[in-house]
C-alpha cells in the first residue's frame, strides 16, 4: 500500500466532516401527498396542476361514469417537434378499485413530480422531452366516492347501473353497524354449531377448530348485523357492483358476483381498453392497484385461478420465457429505487394489469403503492422498520476492517434517498459521508475527503452479513466483513414472518409495529335478532390505504420509479441509410435501425398475439424508380433494446438525384418516421 | 324479488273482452285484408317483391311502409347506428291489446352479422310481413302475434351488404379501419371492381407453356392446376385488384378484417385464437347495439340468427372447451333436439348440427352467449345450399360429368347468368390478362327463383320455435283439510310447449331471476312446503328455508309440470302465484275450507 505522507485514516476526523445537502424537496406540497381526496377535490387538484404547468399538462375527459363523474386523462409532455400522441408513452392508471384511494395519490404525485421537476431535473427534462406519460388517476370516481358516502363499509365495487337497490351496490346484506362505532365490521356469534374458536397464537383471528385435536368450535363468524338467515338470497349475476379490475377479458370469471355482466361492460374498462388500442403510441403500463409484480417478480409457472372459463391450451397462462427477465429486472430495479418490498397479491381474473400484458401485449407492471412490508423491507412509509433476514443494505451495520495491520471497527449506516443510497462510516478515525447505489445483496458506496480523495466501500449483504472492501484512494484498499446491528441473537423472525402466520397475522403485527388504527377488538353488542354478540376486526380499508402521513413518502418513492421506468421505453430510430452505387443507374439503399433503449420494441407476447404490429420500412413510390428486390416495403416482427438493429435493405434503380421517400414506421417505439434519401 | 317482470294478463287466458275486441278489429280490416297464402289468387296488403335482394334503402323503405300499414302490431326503432353511420333497425311485433311487448316471452331474430350473406335480410322481412299479412285469416299466426313478442333485428351489418350490393367481394366483416397487413395503413389497396360490373371476380393471365394452370379439357370455363411434370397455359393472379399503393403487391389490405360473429362475450377468445374477433367483446358499435338490446330484453326466451350457406341449422356450444364438456347440459338439450330434428323435416336438405363437433369452432359467436347469458334456446340457420339447386337429382355417374355439375346449372338452370366468362382486361400492372369466373349471385347466394320457398320454410321454422317458447297454464289446484284450519294444498302449473320456462343453464349461471311458487293469503301460515312426491301426489320434500316462497330451479320443463304441495294453516282465500322471467307471472286461488 501506497503511503501518502503526513496522511493516514487515524486523521480523518481533523479534516473531514462534510454534509451532503438534503435531498431537493421537489415535489411541491399539495393535496396529492398530505390527503385522500374525493372527487370534487380531486378535480379541483388536477384543473389546477394543469393550469400552473399548461406548458407540459394537458387534461380530458377519458369518459364520463354512469353517475355523471369525469374520469380525467392528464398527458404530459414538454413542447416539442413530435406530436405527444407520437412520442413513446408510459400509461399510469389508478383507482380501478375504488377504495384504492393511495393510488390516486401516487398518480397525481407522479403529475406534479414531472411538472415541477421539468427543468430543474435533468432525468425528468429529458423524459419529457421525449417521451409522454399518461396518467388516469381515478378511473373509478363513482366508486371512490362510496369511501366518503358510505365510511363504514370496505367496497372496491363501482355501483352499477343494473342493481335495483342499495344505490347501485345489490350487496344484498351490507351489514350494519351494532357496536355504534361508525364502522360495519365483522362479528362474532356465539353458537355451539359454529366451527370457529379465536386463534390462540392472536386471539384477535379466528380459526377452525380442529375437532381431531379434541378442539370444539365456539362461534360463527358473519358481517357485523346481518341475519344469516338471509343472507344466502338469491342475487342475478351481472345485477350487483362490479369490480373494474375484473371486468377485462384475461381470464375472465364469467358469472361471478362482482365482475359485471360480461367482460368490459362497463363505460370506464370500455373507454380503457379502447384506449390502449388506439393510443398506440403507449408502450408500457404502470398499474396501482392491490396486485403486484414489482415487489416480487411474478413466478414462472402459476395456476390460473379457479372459476375461469375453460378455453383451448393456446391460452397463454404464464408471462412467456422471452419476457421473464424484463419482468425480473424491472422488479429488482423497483426494490432498489424504491427500497420498497413485500409480498405483492398477483393479478387476479379479469384484471387490467394481466389484460395490457396478456391481450394488448404490452409490458405492464403493477403495484399497490403500499402493502404488508417483505422480509426486511418496508412496505412503505418513513419510519417502517427494517429488520428481518433481507439482503438490502439499508440499515447500520458493525464492520471489522484492518488498516495498515491495525485492527479497525466502525459502524456503517446506509440509509436510502429515492433512488440513491447514502451512508455514513462512523469509527475512532472519524466520520465519512457516503452516497451510491445499491439493490439488495449489493452496494457501492463512496465519499470525498479532502487531501485524501474518495473513500468506497463496496459490499456484499446476505441475510444479517456484509463483507467486502474499503477503497481508501492511493491508500490503497482494505477488505471488511460486518453484521447487522442489532442482529445478533435475532435469530427468530419477526412475528410477521412467523411460521404459519396468515397475511391478516402479518398485517395485525404491522399495524401494531407501526402504531396503525387498524383493527377493533372485539366487544359485546347486542344484535336484534341474534341476541349478544361480538363486533370487532379489521378497520374497513385499513389494509388498503396507509395512514395519510406515509403518502408522500410512498408516492415519491413511486414516481421516482415511474421516471425511471420512462426512459426505458423503446424507441427505434433511423442510425445510418447508406446509398451503393451499382452502376447503371443501379443502387443499394441500406437503412440501419436501432433501439438504444432498454425496453425491445415488442415483448415476445406482444409478437404472439399479433396485437403489436411490426416494424415496418418502406420507401414510398416515385416516378422512375424501379424495386428490383420487389420489396419495396419489409417489416420485421422486433427489434431489440440496448443496441438491437436491423438493416434493411433494397436494390433499386433510378436517375442519379432522385430523392426517394422513405418510412418507418414503429407504433409503439416511435410511430411514423419519414426521411428522403436522395441517390448520388 | 324486487324485478321480476310480470305478465300481467295470460295471453291464453286473455279477457273475453280483448278477445271480443281482436274479432271487432279483424272483421273491419278484412274486406281490405286480402292475403296471399291462403288465397294466393289475391293481391298482398304490401306488395313486395320475394324473388329479388333489398338494399339498405330498399329495406329501409320496406320497413317503413309496412309499419305504416300495420301500426297497431309493429313498431320501428333504431337501436344504434353502424360504423358508418347507417340506423341499425328493430322491428317490434306486438299486439298491445293482450300485453305489453316486455311482458310476453319474446322471439328475437336477427339477420346479416355477415353482411355479405344477404339471404338472411330477406327471411326476416319476410317473417314481418307474413305474420302481419295472415294475421286475420290464419289462426295460428294470430295466436303468435297475440301470445308473444317478436323482436326482429333485419340487417345488423348494413355497411358490408352495402358493399356487396355496389361492388362485390367478400364482405363478412364490417367496414371498420382496418390495418390487415400490420404496416399502419388501413384498407389502402383493396381489390377493386375493374370493369365495373359490380362483381370482384378472378385474374388470369395466358402465359403459354410458362404458367401453373391449364383449361380443363371438359370445359375451358373451368381452371384446373397443369398435371405433374407439365407447364401449364396460365397463372391465376387473384381477386380482380391493382397495387393501388404502389407497394408491389395487389389486393393485400382490403376493407375491414374483422368478423363481428365472434365478438360475443361467452367463451370469446382474444384474435389470436379466434380469428375476427376484435379488441373485447361487443367492441363493435354494431354488436353492442344488438347486445345492450337484448340486455334490456329478459323476456327474450328465443333467438334465431340468419346466416348463409350450407343448408345447416346450428346450435352451440362453438367450442369443444365450452364448460369442459363441449356440451350443453342434457335437460335444456331436449328442447334443441325438438327443434333440430324436427326443422330438419320443415327444411329439406338442412341438417341439424353441432357448431363446434359438425362443423368448426367459434369462440365469441351469438348463440352461446343468448344461452348462457339470456337463458335463451337459440340457432343459427346457414340458409341455402347447391344441394337445393340440385334437388337431389344429382347422379355422379350421370350424363354429365362430377367437374361439370356447377356450370351444367350456370348453362341449363341460369342460362348463363352465374358464370361470367373470361374477357380480357388490360392490366396497369400485369399488362394483358382476363377477368372472370363465378357472379357474387351464385353458390352462397339463393337464385331468384328459388328465394321465396327459402325465405317461406325458414320462417315457418322460426315461427315453429317461437311457438315452442313456454306456455304455462294451471291446473285446478287442490285442498284438503288435514284437522281444523290446517290444509294440505296442491298446485300443478304445466308448460305446453318444448322450450322450459327457466333454462337448466340459466340456474347453473344464475342470470335473470329464478322461477318462483308463491302461496299468500289473508291469515295464512305456512307450516311447510316442497315438490309434490309419493306415488299418489300426496307428499311432499319440504324445502329447508321460506316455504312460502318456492325457488324452481329448472322451471318448468317442456311438455311437463311441477307440482308443488303447502301445509298451510289459515281460512279464506289462498293465492297461489307462478312467475317466470319467461314464462310470465300466473294466478290461481283456492278457498280453505
């Protein structure tokens, strides 16, 4: 090692403590972050989002719902050569759930992120530039409506038009409330039949007792002040609220209570799928709703769910193994940017997120902005605790290290700023301020010091473990290993993560972690025709939408993934058109094409159900010229990203001079392109 | 059971006044109603002409005059408007004297989702103007007109008939954009009719010793490929068409692409498994039209569609997947079958078939989705067949050869009017080539001659299925005192008809609501009730909740009854009450004592 002199680490502290400025507040305090909103306040936020930033936001009406609501379409770009409606596009849609309200948020956030971010931010400068994004923020405003008109119950349903009673709703036994505690919950009827007893482990959940254990059930469990009795009438299908997000045709759960009476029957999925077939300039999809493949990549192989109409084995039933890996990457690109993980519900029957993928052929992720935290991470929110046995770098850590033979402990605290890593390493010799990058199982982190240089510290984390090295400049370097703090004798998981525990298990132990109001013990009431009972359980959308001082929080976190995602999109563009001359008025015209982007210009799905149309190249007719190849117009069914190119290629013959049209044309990787190219 | 919709007044049990009152009506309308059929030396009340096909405008015009001679029994409604813009047209056929058209179990018959099968517009004016022609003079046709409703949907795809009509071609789909040829242009080089004899007919070109094709030596009419090892006199180019965009290939992205026969949404698959299906189901205006009409329609208990050709009337399922068993389920397969079989003898040379087993499958047609989501017995009639024309006189051994049959008809039946023979065209492209071969007119399309006896048998099937629709009547009901005031009673409701009153596949869905056997009264109490059993009807299987109220499930099967028996307790009068979506709401009482 390489001494520089009058230096070592052991004077660190005499030259060194620098700050990194905090982060940039950019996105502006509004509505969006601080609450839930309803319609009315909703508009009032998007009317006036568009009108501080009418350069970049446009705002329509995608349709209007059968009680009269706008579902409001907001597309941004900046000002620019190309037509919005031509640029590749990220589509953001939100709400189809109507109680999902943390979605709408994190739609309307992602709105003001890129306006305000416009010229101030070089990735969302950029991105806007280029590119447009599409966000519906609230495509279910009838439904959502029903979280203030009617508080006390959890419904994800748009009312429909069809259902005779309860507003549009035909839940034939809403419930009522018997406790008086404004909310309609579960209850808990006492009744030597019943097959149920409170679990022992969390008595707050019920379980089957298990007679073969010599365990006699206590209770039956119903909808707080429903009578059992009646609880069992007949509903027509098709006649009761409907679920938007199992409206799409992707196995499709025909004749099931809460799906609609037939696939895209509704005016909101009707005027989404329309749009993603005509907007073809849309390449990719962010969904938020309860499903997730962000968190967790989806599996390779699963089960369509039970209940779908049986059709021919052409049905793909999996993301296909050509488009596995953007699904994989994307996830794992989303935990590092967001430092969010968890355990994400897939995409049910008939919902939008598999129908972009499935039936449009688009690359669609979804993510319910906030859920049940994975192993380790944090669900979302500031504040939520890491722990558990996860291999994200986010948290302090005790490191050994031995610099120049003598023996060095330090504490290294990484914690994460968007998508950035900082940290801090803390030892005897002084304190260093990091930044970097990490996902989980990786970090590289680094830091100036004056007179010294830059300081690394790269790591490898598995489970509670880091080992790795320590970049000390012309020092040289030094290798580390470290355990989690806080770690040692941790051996048993978190009660979340406890053996057997059932998702309401983790979530009970979450809310009580994170100090959240989301469940009611059970207490006595006293029902009108089943004498005393229980009432308690879970706070209708407590496991929907998080308390309302995390949405700021979560929702940065997510537009910092949607710029991200942004510049992934695919683009073809025309690198290089080459004229040959042959002789005789004869010439090869060869035109290069390429998709620097991430993203290929059609997933293997989209190639497979023909949905996408392929890229095309042609030149156009003109007076004397000849296409001796006959080919006078090619297509190829993709183009790759990270470099992927086609040359194609024509033997034409034609006058010296003459300027021939030529077209490419890439729906959804930039439209119609035209150039002329003019023969030597 | 807040929507049931009730039948009020029982056609068959329709007041002596309403009745008194049709014969006032037909007695003042029949020194004007003169009819054909019966008395076919007669002039019609509307003169149509059956040997000849109707445009859009025509049919327009047609309908408009015949519910202008009728207005008591049809009304006229547009229920949507095509891609085009053309009023999608729904005849209603009601006789308001015995009921409101919505309270009567409906027969709905739509025609032309293929634009270019245009036999099928025809059957369904023909359907109209029958039953309003006969309706004083035939005493079954006012019984259908009087009992039911019949909704009848004539051209469902005006804009692709409209194409046939002035131009030719195959024109299945409707007249959406279409980007055929995936190279973001729509319909820019469609074949084109080059002569201008309003038919897109064939190419060749006479390429002697150089070409794939020969004349056949039976007759230079017809093309046949050059025997192995030989060059042939000609290549054949195709549908009659220039490269209009220039893009060196002829005909390649014509109009439309798309088959609105598979934008049903039961058992719809995406196009990439069904081809023609567009973006979701009901995703073509003229579709949804037709859907969100029968939507609003539950008494609709029957539906019949118009198609050409091939002499076939079809039920479902269109898949081998449907339900797992490529079947529907055996108790409403009994009202298909009686149908079926017996239209087989109603229309020689048709043959009764399975979509997906007899002939191909279909994701996304009508007809499974009027079964499982209306709860609907419903067909598909492939109207017309050669064997039609040929009568059955065929010998393949005969004096004329097998190769020949089709142009032996063209020459000695057509007298030449089928077959245009090759003339030669000069060709912007393709420079000196010959256009002809088969009229649009001839072999999926019914010569004028033989239209009439095909629109006449077909519609006598449709009327044969709707008056297979249920009809349900009661028998006298029954009581008897058990002790005191309690009261064993016993009602029996029958159907006299094929079809049930609530299909097996409707309860298995749960669509529409469920066939009820209510008993109510003044003071009475019901004890217990259920299907009436035991050997000699006098027990019973109590159901497990709300006896009073009695969930049918199957409704009543055809040609068959359901009986069901209440301990009551009580005096005075009982009524008991029948509703069906389909069959109506029907009324009885017995007195306890």
């Amino acid at each position: 090692m390489r001494r520089i002199p009058g230096l070592n680490l052991l004077q660190l502290p005499l030259i060194l403590t620098l700050l990194l400025p905090a982060p940039g507040a950019l996105a502006a305090q509004s509505a969006a972050t601080e609450r839930y909103l309803d319609h009315a306040e909703l508009t009032r936020e998007v009317r006036a989002l568009a009108s501080r930033h009418s350069n970049l936001i446009s705002v329509d009406e995608l349709v209007r719902t059968d009680q009269g609501r706008e579902v409001w379409r907001l597309t941004l770009a900046a000002p620019g050569d190309r037509d919005p409606d031509s640029r590749p596009a990220l589509l953001v849609v939100a709400n189809l759930e109507g109680n999902h309200l943390v979605g709408s948020n994190a739609a309307l956030h992602l709105a003001e992120h890129l306006a305000s971010g416009y010229g101030e931010v070089e990735e969302i400068t950029s991105l806007l530039d280029r590119r447009t994004v599409y966000i519906l923020p609230r495509m279910n405003p009838d439904g959502a409506e029903l979280v203030w008109t009617m508080p006390e119950y959890e419904i994800p349903y748009k009312p429909h038009p069809s259902a005779p009673d309860q507003g549009g709703l035909n839940i034939r036994e809403l419930g009522r409330d018997l406790s008086g505690n404004g909310r309609v919950q579960l209850m808990r009827v006492p009744d030597p039949t019943g097959s149920l007893i409170p679990d022992a482990d969390e008595p707050r959940l019920s379980r089957e007792a298990n007679r073969a254990r010599a365990e006699r059930g206590l209770f039956t469990l119903h909808v707080e002040g429903i009578d059992p009795a009646n609880a069992e009438a007949y509903v027509a299908m098709g006649s009761d609220g409907v679920n938007l997000n199992r409206n799409f045709p992707h196995e499709y759960l025909p004749f099931q209570p809460h799906v609609g009476p037939h696939q895209v029957s509704e005016v909101e999925t009707r005027a989404l799928a329309d749009f993603m077939f005509d907007q073809v300039n849309i390449a990719a999809v962010i969904t938020f709703s309860p499903y997730d493949n962000l968190r967790s990549a989806p599996p390779a192989q699963r089960t369509p769910p039970q209940g779908v109409a049986p059709g021919p084995p052409s049905v793909p039933t999996n993301i296909l193994g050509d488009d596995r890996p953007f699904y994989e990457y994307v996830a794992e690109r989303f935990t590092e940017i967001t430092g969010l993980t968890g355990d994400g519900e897939e995409g049910e029957a008939g919902s939008f997120p598999q129908y972009a993928y499935y039936q449009v052929g688009l690359p669609s992720w979804t993510t319910p902005v906030w859920t049940l935290p994975g192993e380790g991470g944090s669900g979302g929110g500031a504040g939520a605790a890491p722990g558990g046995a996860s291999s994200d770098p986010v948290g302090a850590w005790a490191v050994q290290t031995s610099v120049e033979g003598q023996p060095l402990d330090a504490t290294l605290t990484v914690t994460r700023e968007g998508q950035e890593l900082s940290g801090v390493l803390d030892s005897p010799a002084g304190s260093v301020q990091l930044s970097g990058s990490g996902q989980a199982g990786r970090f590289q982190l680094s830091g100036d010091v004056p007179q010294m240089g830059t300081i690394s510290v790269s790591g490898t984390v598995t489970g509670n473990d880091v080992s790795g090295s320590l970049g000390l400049g012309p020092m040289g370097s030094a290798a580390f290993t470290g355990t989690r703090a806080g770690s040692a004798g941790a051996g048993a998981a978190p009660v979340s993560r406890a053996r057997g525990a059932t998702r309401d298990h983790r979530w009970l132990a979450y809310f009580d972690e994170m100090g959240i109001d989301g469940f009611t013990e059970w207490t006595p009431a006293e029902h009108p025709e089943l004498g005393q009972v229980e009432v308690g359980g879970f706070v209708p959308n407590a496991r929907v939408n998080p308390p309302e001082a995390m949405l700021e929080d979560l929702a940065r976190r997510h537009s910092e993934f949607a710029v991200w995602l942004g510049h992934q999109l695919p683009e073809v563009e025309i690198e290089e058109v080459t004229v040959e001359p042959r002789g005789d008025h004869v010439y090869q015209i060869s035109a290069t094409v390429v998709n620097d982007q991430y993203l290929p210009t059609h997933l293997q799905m989209g190639v497979r159900i023909r949905t996408n149309r392929p890229i095309t190249a042609r030149l156009l007719p003109t007076d004397g010229m000849a296409v001796l190849t006959g080919n006078i117009q090619q297509q190829v069914p993709r183009i790759h990203g990270m470099g992927g190119r086609h040359t194609f290629t024509w033997l034409v013959q034609a006058a010296p001079g003459t300027r021939i049209p030529m077209e490419l044309f890439a729906e959804r990787a930039g439209g119609l392109q035209s150039t002329t190219i003019t023969l030597p | 059971m807040t929507s049931i919709r009730a039948i009020r007044r029982h056609p068959v049990r329709s007041s002596f006044l309403t009745g008194f009152m049709i014969l006032i009506l037909a007695a003042l309308a029949a020194p004007l109603a003169a009819q054909p059929f019966s008395q076919p030396d007669r002039e019609p009340q509307v003169n149509i002409r059956w040997d000849r096909y109707h445009s859009y405008d025509e049919m327009t015009e047609i309908l408009e005059r015949m519910v202008a001679t009728w207005p008591q029994f049809l009304t006229l409604e547009s229920i949507g408007q095509s891609w085009e813009g053309r009023d999608i047209w729904l005849v209603t056929i009601n006789n308001p004297e015995t009921g409101s058209h919505d309270e009567k179990a409906a027969f709905f018959a739509e025609a032309s989702i293929h634009g270019n099968e245009v036999q099928a517009t025809e059957v369904n004016l023909y359907l109209i103007w029958f039953l309003m022609e006969n309706y004083d003079h035939l005493p079954k046709v006012r019984e259908l007109v009087d009992q039911r409703t019949f909704y009848i949907l004539p051209l469902l795809n005006p804009d692709a008939r409209e194409v046939f009509f002035t131009r030719g071609g195959p024109s299945r789909t409707g007249n959406r954009p279409f980007d055929v040829d995936g190279d973001g242009r729509a319909n820019e080089d469609p074949p084109e009719d080059l002569t201008g004899n309003r038919e897109i007919l064939q190419m060749r070109k006479y390429v002697p010793g150089e070409g794939t094709h020969i004349e056949s030596p039976v007759d230079p009419r017809l093309m046949i490929p050059a025997p192995p090892g030989t060059r042939g006199d000609y290549i054949m180019l195709g549908s009659e068409g220039t490269d209009l965009d220039g893009d060196g290939r002829r005909n390649e992205d014509g109009f439309g692409g798309y088959d609105m026969n598979r934008d049903f949404p039961v058992g719809w698959q995406p196009s990439h498994i069904q081809g023609g299906a567009y973006r979701y189901p009901f995703s073509n205006p003229e579709t949804r039209a037709m859907g969100e009409f029968l939507k609003s329609r539950p008494n609709v208990a029957a539906t019949q569609s118009w198609h050409n050709f091939g002499g076939m009337i079809l039920r479902g399922p269109g898949s081998q997947y449907y339900r797992g068993t490529g079947n529907y389920p055996a108790r409403d397969l009994r009202a298909f079958d009686y149908l079926g079989e017996r239209g087989e003898l109603i229309l020689p040379y048709y043959r009764y078939w399975t979509i997906w087993a007899d002939l191909y499958t279909v994701y996304g047609g009508t007809l499974d989705w009027a079964y499982d989501a209306l709860g609907a017995v419903g067909f598909t009639n492939e109207l017309w067949s050669l064997e039609q024309l040929y009568q059955g006189h065929w010998q393949d051994d005969g004096p004329v050869p097998n190769e020949m049959r089709q142009l032996f008809f063209n020459d000695r039946v057509g007298m030449g009017a089928w077959f245009h023979d090759w003339e030669e065209y000069d060709h912007p492209e393709l420079g000196r080539v010959e256009i002809g071969g088969w009229s649009k007119w001839f072999n999926r399309t019914t010569p004028p001659f033989m239209l009439q006896e095909l629109l006449h048998r077909n519609t006598m099937f449709a009327l044969f299925h709707a008056d297979e629709m249920p009809l349900l009547e009661f028998d006298e009901p029954r009581v008897e005192r058990i002790a005191g005031n309690t009261f064993r009673v016993t009602a029996r409701i029958r159907n006299h008809r094929a079809i049930p009153s609530r299909l097996q596949v409707a309860e298995m869905n749960q669509v529409g609501d469920p066939d009820l056997f209510r008993i109510s009264g003044g003071n009475l109490t019901v004890q217990a009730g259920g299907f009436t059993s035991g050997e000699l009807g006098n027990e019973l299987r109590p159901v497990e909740r709300n006896p009073q109220e009695i969930h049918v499930a199957d409704g009543v099967m055809g040609h068959s009854d359901v009986s069901v028996t209440w301990i009551v307790s009580g005096s005075g009068t009982a009524t008991i009450e029948y509703s069906s979506m389909k069959g109506g709401v029907h009324r009885t009482s017995v007195q306890l004592r």
